[in-house]
C-alpha cells in the first residue's frame, strides 16, 4: 500500500462558519464533546487553552482500559486545516471546506506516516474509524446547531 491507501475520510456538510467549527477543534477541553468514538475521557491539565502548530496537548482516554496520550499539532492552518499526531504518528486531520449550506468538515484518520501501519490494518483500525468519524461530525454538528 502507498501512504495515499493509507487514509480513511468522511465529510459532513454542518450549517456554521468555518471559524466556529475550528475555535472547537483547537480547544482541546472540548474534543470530548464531539468524539464519536467514546474513547476521549477528558482533557488533561497543562493543556493549551488554544492549539497551534507545534502545540503539544494530553488527554486522558480509554479503550477498554483506560490510558494516556499526549498528541503533537502537525498541521495547522487558521479556519482551514487542524491534524495532530501522538507516538504512533498516525494523524488525526479535519479539513474545512466553505460551502453553500454551511462548511464541509472532512476528518481523515491518515495511517500512512505510523510506525506501525500493518497493526493498523490487521487489528481493522481503517474501517472501525470510518464509523467513528461518521459520529463524530454528527456530535459536531449537534454540538454547534444545538
């Protein structure tokens, strides 16, 4: 597989400017509230207030047991682009799109970059995410509309 089979994406057209939908996903104490995978637990103490390039931020999660991360912002561009990495490298992405009836939201879960892009695959982490992603622009959606 090339990086490029590596990436799984969903979009979601949500009925909000681009900025608000970003001001949510650089604030780390807020990524809770639209995680559709049910494994973000909380946001750890220390955190930015605000994500940035470069920005380092750790949240306490859960997967069966519960577990720490601290994660890396890799991308940023302000209204447009936010994706962050933790010791696996695989890359969390959205995407901001303006378009008629709001802002297309594209998450991305991008195991092309990991060290350990077999595992990935083998354990079905592609087509679980896809679900995940689905639910988690729905909580987005829910979160900003409500």
């Amino acid at each position: 597989m090339s990086g490029d089979d590596r990436i799984v994406s969903v979009s979601r057209v949500i009925d909000a400017e681009p900025s608000e939908i970003f001001d949510l996903l650089a604030d780390p104490a807020q990524h809770r509230v639209f995680d559709g995978s049910g494994t973000v637990q909380a946001s750890r103490g220390g955190n930015p207030e605000r994500l940035s390039l470069g920005a380092r931020f750790g949240m306490d999660m859960k997967l069966g047991v519960p577990y720490r991360i601290t994660n890396e912002v890799v991308e940023f561009e302000e209204n447009r682009r936010i994706a962050w990495r933790h010791f696996g490298h695989h890359i969390w992405r959205y995407v901001l799109d303006e378009v008629d009836g709001g802002t297309k939201v594209t998450e991305s879960f991008d195991w092309g970059s990991s060290r350990f892009p077999p595992v990935y695959e083998w354990v079905g982490y592609p087509a679980k995410h896809r679900l995940n992603m689905a639910q988690t622009l729905e909580r987005l959606e829910q979160h900003l509309t409500a």
